[in-house]
C-alpha cells in the first residue's frame, strides 16, 4: 500500500500529467482529508483545477464527528480548457454505492466505484474511440464503462488479485457485449 503523502502525490500526478493529452480531463476521488493536499500538489505539478464535484452515495459511513455520505470529485484539466460534453451535469452525482460481492458475501473492495459514476465522468471528458487511462484500477469499473461507452481504456493496478477481478469483470461484459 502506498503512503498518501506529498511526495507520493507529485510522483504519480506528474506522471499522470505527463501522459495526459493536451486539454485532457482529470478526475480525482477523494475525501475530506487529502483534499486541499490533492488540489495543491496537482495545480503544482501543472494541472487546472476546474472544481469539485460530489459524489452522493446514499448510504452513510459512521464517523465520530459527522457520518459521511459523500466523495469529493476533483475535476482536472491539463492545457486550454475544453468544455464537458453534457453542460447539463450537475456537480451534485447522486449514484448509489454498491459493492461488488465475492462468492463468500465479501466486497470485492473496499474503495469500488460504481461504473454508472465512472460513466458520467467518462461520457463527458471523452469521444467514442478516446482512451481512457485509470492508473488506479482496482476492480475495473472504469474500464468496465469505457467498455460499455465504446472507448478504448489501459488499466493499471499493481495488486494481482484485484488485476485478476478486474480482468474476469471486463470479460463479462465483452461476452455480453
């Protein structure tokens, strides 16, 4: 596991910032307590904050001060900004948040994000036949909704288990597709 720290930050934003193409979007999930620390070491690394964006997930996650509901969204953009394609997005993204189950009940991870989520994001910073890049894969479910939106995607996760999840989801939805 990586440890969430401004040189961590720098070294995969660069790199992120690196491949991106020019005018490409960028869209960070985070919470409350990485926020200030993303916008700043990203807009430092070169990137435009365009705004945040919350992700309503109807369900809360018990907390000792407040019980939380919501993610931050931060919405990036490298070079001349280019608008969304659906101007009509609200920044607020109600989409419920449901896990993946194993065979045993268990999540298949703790931090998923729903492909219809992933949709929205993609559908709107991205042309059919773009790519796609999640550098954080997890189990797939940005790829899964590049899939399903006609567009090519590269996935990178580091832990093999998830790779193997993510791969056996992609290919489910190619078969049905």
């Amino acid at each position: 596991m990586f440890e969430n720290n401004d040189t961590h930050v720098k070294v995969w934003g660069s790199k992120l910032y690196k491949v991106l193409k020019e005018t490409g979007h960028c869209y960070i999930m985070t919470n409350h307590k990485n926020l200030q620390e993303y916008i700043n070491v990203l807009t430092d690394v070169g990137f435009n904050f365009v705004k945040s964006i919350i992700w309503d997930k109807g369900n809360k996650i018990m907390g000792q001060y407040y019980m939380s509901q919501f993610e931050y969204v931060l919405f990036f953009r490298k070079g001349a900004g280019v608008k969304i394609n659906n101007c009509g997005t609200s920044d607020i993204l109600s989409i419920p948040n449901k896990k993946s189950k194993d065979k045993e009940g268990k999540n298949l991870h703790d931090t998923e994000k729903p492909v219809e989520l992933m949709k929205i994001l993609i559908e709107n910073s991205s042309k059919e036949n773009e790519i796609v890049f999640e550098p954080f894969m997890g189990v797939g479910s940005t790829c899964i909704a590049s899939l399903l939106l006609n567009r090519q995607y590269i996935g990178v996760e580091l832990d093999e288990k998830y790779f193997k999840i993510s791969e056996e989801r992609i290919n489910l939805i190619r078969l049905t597709k």
